[in-house]
C-alpha cells in the first residue's frame, strides 16, 4: 500500500465522479458524481496527511471540512431538486434549459 | 450421497424438533367464526399470523360467501411450501372452493389439535405440501415484449414484468408525485372480515379511499349468525332478557378491545382483555375500570389514538352510528326509547372530542355502563320496536350502523398517514355480518 | 493482522456474520424446487392482487426534514473530537462547542417554526 | 506476512471501491446507485482507517449512512421509474464526459509520479483523533466556527427551498386541494 | 496498541454470544408476555418454544414476489445480522475480555447503528410489495429521527473517559457509574435503543397495521434471519447501554463478565418490557418528539454532565 497506489485510487474516483457528473442528465445523477469527485478528494487527503504531511492535524480539519461541505451542497442541492420539480416539474437539466429558453 | 443423507437426517431431526412448535396458523373468519377465531389467541399451541407468509396452515373458518373463493385462492398460493388448509365450517354450508385442499372439522378443541397434527405430518413428510390452485399465468403476457424483453416500452411504459408502473398525480403538498392504486382486503387482518378498501396512496398519505360492496352485503347468509351478534338480532323480533343483551353488550366492546389492541401492538394485552370477555360476568364492573387505567398508562388511550380520525357530530348525527355518535357527543341511543330501559335510569354515556381516543373510551364506558344495567335489570325483557342498539348502534331490518356509516369513510380517512388510517378504521369497529342477519331476521317475520 | 489491528478483528467479524448468514440461505435452497408459479409470488394485499408494481415515486413526507438531517448530522463529526480532548482543553472547549451547537439549534428551531417536522 | 494482508485488504477496498463507483452510473434502480455510492464510501472509509485515520474513516461511514440514506429517499422521489423496471439510459454529451472523466484519472494519476512528494508519515497514527480536536479548538478554531454558520445556512435554505408551507392546510386535514366550492355536507 | 482478540476466538466467541443472547432475547419477551396476557407459565414450553418455531422456519421453502430486487433481499438481513455482531464485538466482558477494542470504538458502533437504517430500507424496498415499501420509508423517517439524539446520548459518556474507547469509557465509570454522572443519558439511550432494533411501542417498519411490514412477504429462512438479526441488535445494544452506562464490569462480589451478563440482561428487560406495556406511537408524533425534545435534550445532557467534569 503505497502513497502512489493510494492516489491512484483516488484518481480513479475522482475520474469516475466527473464523468457521471458531466455525463448525467437527472439532477440527483449528477450530485452523485459531485459527491464521488469529493470523495477521491478526501482520500487523496488522507493518504498525504498519513504518508507526506507527518500527521499535521490540519490535514484531518481539511477532510472534515470536505464532508461539511458535501452535506451542505446535498441539503441545499436536493432543496433545489425539489423546488425545481415542484414550480417546473422538471428532473433533468434539459427540461430546465427548454424552460428558460 | 452422503451429503444427500446427512440433508436428510438433518431434515427429520429439525422435523422432530420443529413438530412442536406452535402452528403459525393464517385465519380467515367468515360469518359466524370471528369469537372462534379470536378465541384461538388464547391458545398456546397456536400463533395466529398477520401475513400468509408467515404461516404453515390456512384456517378457513365459518361460511364465505361465492364473491370470496378468488382471493382466498390467492391467499393460499401465498403461503410458502410445504402448506395445508383447514375448514372449520362452525356450522356453514358447503364450501364452494376447491374441496381437495379442506379436510373439515368441526369442535372447538378439535381445531388446535387437528392443526398441530397437520403440522406435524407436514414436518415429517407424510402430508404432501398443497399444490397451487390458480394456474401459472401471468396477469398480463410480457414475456419478450420490449427491448430487453422485459415486458416494457421506453423508460415508464408497458408492463414490465406482468404489471404497469404507477402514474402521476396531483397532491396537497404540490409535489406531483406517483399515486399508487391499490386494492387491499378482504383479509387484511387488520381490517374487519369482509372490508376491502380501493385506496390510492401518495407516499404514505392515502390521497383517495372507496370501500368495495362487501361481499356479505346484500348476499344470504352462508353460515350462521356469530355468537356474540346473534342476541341484537334476536331482539329485533322477540322480547329478550336486558340482563342478556347487557353483558353481551359489554362482552362485544371488549372483544373488539382485543383486536384494537393487537393494532397497537399490545397483543398480550389484548389476550388478557379477551379472556376478561369470555368469563365475563355483571360483578366485573371494577375490571373494567382498572382495565381504562392500565389502558390509559399504557398509552393505546394517549399517544397512540389521541386526536387521529376525528368525526365531528354533525357529520353523523342522525345515522345511529352508536358509539361513533356519542364518542364526538350526541346522546344518540336507541335504548332511550325502550320502556324496559327507561325504568333502570338509563343515560348514554357521551365524549366530546369525537377522535380515536374518544371512541375507545366511550366503548370502555359503556362496557362497564352495560355490566351497571345487567345487574340491575333483574328479570326485565325488552320491548321489541323493530330496531335495536346493536353494539354499533341502530341495528333494523334495514341494515346496521356499519352499512350506513360507510359512505363517510372515504371522507374521514382521506388525508391520514396508513397508520393513523388503520387506527381510525379499527376505532370503528365496523361490522358487515350483523347486517346480513339482521335483514334474514325481518325476512323470516315478514314470511311468518 | 497486527497492523489492522482492532478495526481489522471488527470487520472480520462483520465478514463472517456477513457470510454466515448468507451461506445459511444459500444452503436452505440447497435442495431444488419446482419454480414458484405467478399466484404464489403475488405481494401480499389482504387476498387482492395489486394493480401496479408497488415501487413507486414515493413522495417521502419527512423529505424537509431530511435534509435539516443531511446538515445538522454534521455536528457529530465534530463533536466526537471535541469530547476526546473536552476535560483537557477544559472551559474554552465548553464555550467554544455551545457557540457552535447554539448556532446549529437555531436551524432546529426555525425548521420547527416551519413546521418542517410535520408530514408534509 | 502482515504487510501482504494490508496490501490485500487495501486492493480488496480500493478494487471495491472503484467498481462500485463506476455501477452507481451503470445501474437502472436508483436504489442500488445510492447504495453503491455508499459502498464506494465504506471503501474509502476502510482505506482511511487503513492509513492510520481512524477516526476520519469511521466517520465517514457514519455520516455517509445518513447521507446516502437521504439520498436513496430522494432519488426515488424525482426519478421516473426509480426501481429500474425498464433500462434507463439518460446520458448527455456522453463523449465529452467520457473523455474528460479518463483525462483527469490520467492527469491526477500520473501526478505522484511526475510529482517529489516528501516521505514524512504520521508519527502517531492512534493521537489523531486527539489531535483533531486540538486542532478544532486552537489552531482551527474559526474555521469550526465557520462550518456551524454553513451548517445553519444549509439547514435554513433547505427548510426555505424545500419546503411548501401548509397552503392547504395542516397534514392532518385533507389531502386534496380544496374544491373552489365550499364542501357539502357529507359526501360520499 | 489497543487491546483486541484473535480474528478466528473473536468471530466464534461474537457468534457464540449473538446466538445465546438471540435465544434469552426470545425466552424472556415471550415470558413478558405471558406474565402480560396473564397465561400460566410453563417452564418446559417456554424454554423450548425458540428452539421449534427456530426449526420451523428452516423447514420453510422462501417465497419471493412477482419482480423483487433479489440481491437486496438476500442481502439485507445479512448485513443487519453483520452490523450487529460488529456492534456487539465492542463491547468489552472485562477489561481485558474484549473482542476488539478500536481507539474509536465508539464511532464504530455508531457507524454499525446507522448502517442499520440502510439494512432496514433495503429490507423493506426489496420485496417490490406495497407494505414492505411503506415499513421501509417509515423506517428511514424514524432513523433519520433517532439518530442525533442516540449519539448525542453516548457521546456524554466519552466526556469522562477522555477518549472514544468502549475500554476506556467503562474504565473511567469505576467510581460513578455514568448513569448518575448524566442522569438523562440512559432513559433517552433507552427510548432511542427500542427505536434502534424497532421494538414494541418504535416498531414501526415492521408494525401490526403493515401486517408485517418490511417482513411481511418474508418466510422460512428469511424470516428467522430477519428477526434474529434484529433481536441481535437489541442485545447489542442492551450490552452497549450496560458498558457505557451502567459500569459495564464494575461491581462487588462477582466477577467483571458476570456484572456485565447481569446488566445486560437487566436492560433487556426494560427495553422487552416496552414492547407489552407501551402502545404503538405515531410516525410523526415521533419524528416530532424527537427533533423538539429528545435532541435539546440530548445536548443539554452533553452540556450539563460536561460542566459537572469542569
């Protein structure tokens, strides 16, 4: 288990999360992307704060303000889904666009 | 071949142990079986089941009329393998479902006993499990239609897999979400023998509810009238004992109290009620009180029912819905125009709040109000009018409280989540069997 | 298993829980059985088959609710920290976590006056 | 031997983890998605504890529970056929994303090869946890306090996004809008 | 080092416990409930009766439904069963009779508590039947209710210890127990602990107007997985609620592994008791309760036992 190997995997979810995050067309799809981007990050986090950091604590702050942040982008990103389908009825990104065109 | 015996010999060993379990036993109580069918609860060597899948044995007990042998069929199918089927006709006619599947008894102690034996050859392979009685079919053919073959069109379309998905529909919270049909009875063990509910549920908000005719409604009857109603309908037509029709007044509120029980999972509660009701006597007066405390700690009177279904007066007022009527406060009761009542000081008991809670404690009430009367009626006997207070309320030739109550259903639980909907509903205690007696019983005047 | 420790004897405990229980099942279908026929899979109803297929898009009536979870949830991360270092750090660590939990209760309570704890 | 069933146990998370990344989007029932998200996080989890983060790990199973909880709750509410009954396919400028997804893996994966990283391991892996909560409480005091204000934010711009406040009255009148008559007085 | 047994004693002596707890678990409810529904006791039935309906529902065939979500429904129960024996793998017998005892055990124990609400929902969404969905979403909104307040009233009992180790949290109770350091900790770990493992009056998934709920299509092996998992999980957390609050092997006269059985099985009895003496409570009632009362609560508790350490 290396510090490469690590950042590898950490890569791999990050490449994974853009993906879906630019690939899907439904809103709640497209949060998931976002939120394994962020979880690449936290790893890649991990692993340098364990590996090349020396254990600086600020490194672990680092990572529990990532998780802060994903829950605030969750509960305000389906706060939105749900407006969203409530005044447009409209789950996928398209149907908003030809809403707003 | 090894394995296969050692499968084998641990197949009988579990069997052996397994021989004594108490049965899981799925009952359906048609007419004249639903004081039977509690009754079991009371018995160790059964455990009555909430659903056919927990179950090893499917007692069919009492008469069913025609309108039932489908779903009962279905019922059946639902029971995992290896499964049995027991009819306890308690006095009904011949039964119109497949017979192969019915071995028949008839005592009361010979049901517990026919079960366990049942079980035991099951267990021990020398019963051969049922076979299905419905034929494999799908309800709709979707076999190889769609692209994957799976019974669909596009991404919502079709019927996959046999049946289609549920659709849009509008909803008080303005999130147009799906709205899902369903049919549920006339077995839901929750509900009373022979109601079934056409209901569309939003989430777990049923958004809209219509009751389904009953099949008991407006059919003859197919076995005979239940002990417990059997004395309501008798004072339609002849003068009966004030005594008699008393404690089977207060017997009948508590058996309905060891169902409302097992809804607010307190069924060992319930079986303690249930046998205060089978030994009921008039000098029980204090049981029952203490039974409203214990009932009151225990939250079933609180928590659980305070402010759910409320009826006000004015939607039932002039129904005779009995105890529903006089929970949310109109003194409504047949009973005040009986001179055989007027002599004993009698008053209806009334609540002000109409909801759940007030129904269970009007029906306490009048169970310990009803053991006052009983011990002092003496010998006094009943003018008969041509309608009685049923337990439910105004029962006549025309029907009961429960047929006329019905129409309100809809607007009483629409808007509840399921389980304030179920505790509603059981709060009712609705009844569709008293009314079938009732119009035989002016029937057989009329005739006479 | 030295270097995974206390957490390593924790997940293979959870393992073989996992598998046990997964075996047992599996060994239970172990002898084969005729394929059950469509009656004997209907979901269950009280005795009525269901029109539709009960997987739906179930309007949650807590959904409001949820998401004050998603964000008050987070409070716990930090005050597992908080706990292990409060006796050392002593009274700026009392102040410090009211002031935070203080401004997060706030959340809680307009939410309550939003009624956001009701069914929708 | 111990270093061999580390390494193991981290390729078993790391492989887990990545896969069931990559079913979340190659899944037709959103139920499964959010669970396999949540997989994929159990899987970063048990590397983080490997890596001597213990705590952090933990917590993020813990947190992402709820979370992914949510999210299952929620998927299934806004998504047409939630259960994958029939296949779902709803992609968009699947090309591009396919292409950027495999250039950042690339980018970012060829990082620590083209890039020195210093080698300085934790010393004291077991005192992180201690460590964070100094740390929370002196040196990253603000930005704890910080985090509470997002937090509040968050909640009160879901609760004002989010919610419909009773405009038919309260969950236990009714579920029916109100008809533009008053209504009668019993209906069937 | 944190102190921890060998993987293979660990996994056998966890099994060994779940099962024998399962099996009191199942003799003392239903003796509550013959001392309830006052029946006559016999002793012979009662002990035996766990073991037959046990067997019963092996001999069962499984039944499935139309177009289930099978791999869910195989796993669910699994893992509830998994996440139990996790959670009862922290808790320490002595103090040196432990399975395993991470420095954050008490976060695993908690991430074991709130992976249980994805065994449930998985449990209930699987069947693709009606009730089982509608027990699955119940669930989900009582989880999401019971869970700040259920950490918040464990995490009282780390204040004192210093650290987030079962080991330590009980080593810390040897003169005051935490149940009288945090007076408020144990009844609200108790309301929460009945709503953990849904039982009696928080047993809302699985509750008698769904007919069953998320159980309801279940049968045979499924079924005895399902309710041994989840009596499990009540054991665990009576065993964790008798560590962490009641001193778990402190106490005169007898050995620390008999203190902590004789607590376990005390707490048992409350929270079994529960389930006879308590009606059902209402979904929104609780999600209510929970977030207006039990979590001020909770907090205030965190709050007021930390200022008493100071």
């Amino acid at each position: 288990m290396t510090l490469e190997a690590v950042l590898v995997v950490a890569a791999a979810l990050f490449g994974i999360g853009l993906y879906g995050a630019l690939s899907q067309q439904s809103f709640v799809m497209l949060m998931m992307g976002l939120e394994l981007m962020i979880n690449g990050g936290i790893l890649a986090l991990a692993a340098l704060w364990s590996r090349s950091a020396g254990g600086n604590p600020q490194g672990q702050m680092l990572g529990v303000v990532f998780m802060t942040v994903m829950a605030a982008e969750m509960s305000l990103g389906f706060a939105l889904i749900t407006s969203v389908y409530r005044v447009r009825r409209a789950d996928i990104t398209e149907k908003l666009r030809r809403l707003k065109g | 071949m090894a394995r296969a015996g050692l499968q084998l010999g641990l197949k009988q060993a579990l069997g052996r142990v397994a021989a004594g379990a108490p049965v899981p036993v799925f009952a359906v109580a048609g007419q004249g079986a639903r004081e039977h069918v509690q009754d079991l609860r009371l018995d160790g060597r059964l455990r009555l089941v909430d659903s056919p899948g927990a179950a090893m044995v499917l007692l069919i007990a009492g008469g069913l009329p025609d309108g039932l042998a489908e779903p009962l069929a279905h019922l059946h199918d639902s029971l995992p393998h290896p499964r049995a089927t027991l009819w306890w006709p308690l006095g009904a006619g011949p039964a119109t479902w497949p017979q192969q599947f019915v071995p028949t008894i008839e005592t009361r102690d010979g049901v517990s006993e026919t079960l366990q034996a049942i079980q035991r050859e099951l267990l021990r392979g020398q019963r051969p499990g049922e076979p299905p009685i419905l034929p494999d079919e799908d309800p709709v053919p979707w076999k190889g239609v769609g692209p994957y073959g799976q019974g669909g069109t596009g991404m919502t379309g079709g019927t996959p897999y046999g049946r289609p998905m549920a659709e849009l529909g509008a909803d008080r919270d303005g999130l147009r979400l799906d709205v899902l049909p369903l049919r549920i009875g006339p077995f839901f063990p929750r509900f009373p023998p022979g109601l079934t509910l056409d209901l569309k549920l939003a989430g777990d908000v049923i958004v809209d509810v219509a009751p389904v005719e009953s099949p008991f409604a407006g059919a003859p009857p197919v076995g005979v009238c239940r002990a417990g109603a059997r004395i309501f309908v008798d004072a339609l037509s002849q003068p009966v004992p004030v005594a008699g029709l008393e404690l089977a007044r207060a017997r009948e509120h508590l058996r309905w109290l060891a169902d409302a029980l097992v809804a607010v999972e307190l069924g060992s509660l319930g079986s303690r009620v249930l046998r205060l009701a089978a030994e009921l006597r008039t000098s029980d007066g204090d049981s029952i009180r203490t039974l409203g405390r214990a009932l009151r700690r225990t939250q079933a009177i609180g928590w659980a029912t305070n402010g759910v279904g409320r009826i006000p007066a004015a939607a039932v007022e002039g129904l005779g819905a009995g105890p529903i009527a006089r929970a949310a406060g109109l003194p409504e009761d047949e009973r005040t125009h009986d001179p055989a009542y007027s002599g004993l000081g009698f008053e209806p008991i009334v609540q002000r709040d109409g909801d759940a809670a007030a129904r269970w404690r009007q029906r306490l009430g009048e169970a310990a109000q009803s053991l006052e009367l009983a011990a002092r009626a003496g010998d006094r006997r009943t003018v008969p009018t041509g309608s009685v207070e049923s337990p439910r309320g105004r029962l006549d030739g025309e029907g009961n409280a429960t047929a006329r109550f019905l129409h309100l259903l809809p607007g009483v639980l629409q808007g509840l989540e399921w389980g304030d909907a179920v505790t509603t509903l059981v709060s009712l205690d609705l009844d569709f069997e008293e009314a079938v007696f009732a119009e035989t019983a002016r029937a057989g005047a009329v005739a006479s | 298993m030295i270097l995974l420790g206390p957490l390593g004897v924790a997940l293979a405990v959870f393992v073989a829980a996992i598998g046990a229980a997964l075996f047992v099942r599996l060994s239970g279908d172990l002898p084969r059985r005729p394929v059950p026929t469509t009656p004997e899979r209907t979901p269950f109803a009280g005795g009525e088959t269901p029109a539709v297929h009960a997987w739906n898009r179930y309007h949650a009536r807590y959904y409001v609710m949820a998401l004050v979870f998603l964000a008050f949830d987070m409070e716990m991360v930090f005050m597992y920290p908080w706990a292990v270092v409060f006796v050392r750090e002593g009274g700026i660590a009392f102040v410090e976590m009211g002031m935070f939990i203080t401004v997060l209760l706030l959340g809680v309570l307009y939410a309550w006056r939003e009624r956001a704890f009701n069914w929708a | 031997m111990n270093g061999l069933i580390t390494d193991g146990v981290f390729w078993l998370f790391a492989v887990g983890s990545v896969v069931t990344a990559f079913r979340v989007f190659r899944t037709d029932s959103m139920m499964r998605a959010a669970f396999f998200l949540l997989a994929s996080f159990a899987g970063v989890g048990g590397i983080l504890a490997l890596l001597g983060a213990e705590f952090l790990g933990m917590v993020l199973i813990l947190m992402m529970a709820g979370e992914m909880l949510v999210m299952a709750i929620v998927m299934v509410m806004f998504m047409m056929n939630p259960a994958g009954l029939n296949p779902m396919w709803m992609v968009h400028q699947h090309r591009v994303a396919v292409v950027a997804g495999a250039g950042s893996f690339l980018a970012l994966a060829s990082l620590p090869f083209v890039v020195d990283l210093p080698d300085r391991p934790a010393p004291r892996p077991e005192e992180a946890t201690a460590e964070l909560g100094t740390e929370l409480l002196g040196g990253s005091m603000l930005v704890f306090q910080t985090a509470g204000v997002t937090l509040l934010s968050a909640m009160i711009g879901a609760v004002v996004i989010a919610h419909r406040n009773g405009r038919f009255g309260e969950a236990e009148q009714g579920s029916l809008e109100p008809a533009l008559e008053p209504p009668g007085e019993e209906k069937g | 080092m944190r102190d921890y047994a060998s993987p293979g004693v660990a996994i056998v002596a966890v099994g060994a416990i779940l099962v024998a707890g399962v099996y009191v678990l199942a003799v003392l409810d239903r003796l509550l409930g013959m001392i309830v529904a006052g029946t006559s006791i016999r002793l012979g039935a009662l002990l035996a009766e766990p073991v037959q309906s046990g067997a019963l529902l092996v001999l069962q065939e499984r039944r499935t439904t139309e177009r289930p979500d099978a791999a869910g429904w195989a796993l669910a129960p699994a893992l509830f069963g998994g996440l139990a024996a996790v959670a009862l793998a922290m808790v320490p017998l002595d103090r040196d009779i432990v399975a395993a005892d991470p420095a954050t055990g008490f976060v695993v124990f908690s991430a074991a508590i709130a992976m249980v609400m994805i065994a449930i929902y998985l449990h209930g969404w699987s069947p693709n039947s009606a009730f089982a969905l509608h027990g699955a979403y119940r669930y989900g909104a009582q989880a999401l209710s019971f869970q700040i307040p259920f950490l918040l009233a464990m995490l009282a009992t780390a204040l004192p210890a210093e650290s987030l180790s079962i080991v330590d949290i009980v080593d810390a109770q040897k003169s005051v127990w935490n149940v009288v350091r945090e007076p408020a900790g144990l009844p609200l770990y108790l309301v929460v602990g009945v709503a953990v493992s849904f039982w009696g009056p928080l047993n809302l998934p699985d509750a008698a107007d769904l007919a069953g709920g998320t159980v309801v299509e279940d049968s045979g092996l499924d079924r005895l997985l399902w309710k041994g998992a989840r009596a499990a999980m009540l054991v665990a957390v009576a065993a964790m609620g008798a560590a962490v609050f009641l001193g778990g092997w402190w106490g005169p006269w007898l050995p620390g592994p008999a203190w902590v059985v004789l607590k376990t099985v005390a707490l048992l009895v409350v929270l079994l008791a529960s389930g006879h003496l308590l009606a059902r409570v209402r979904i929104e009632q609780f999600v209510f309760v929970s977030w207006v009362l039990l979590i001020p609560l909770a907090l205030l508790n965190v709050f007021v036992s930390g200022a008493l350490l100071l």
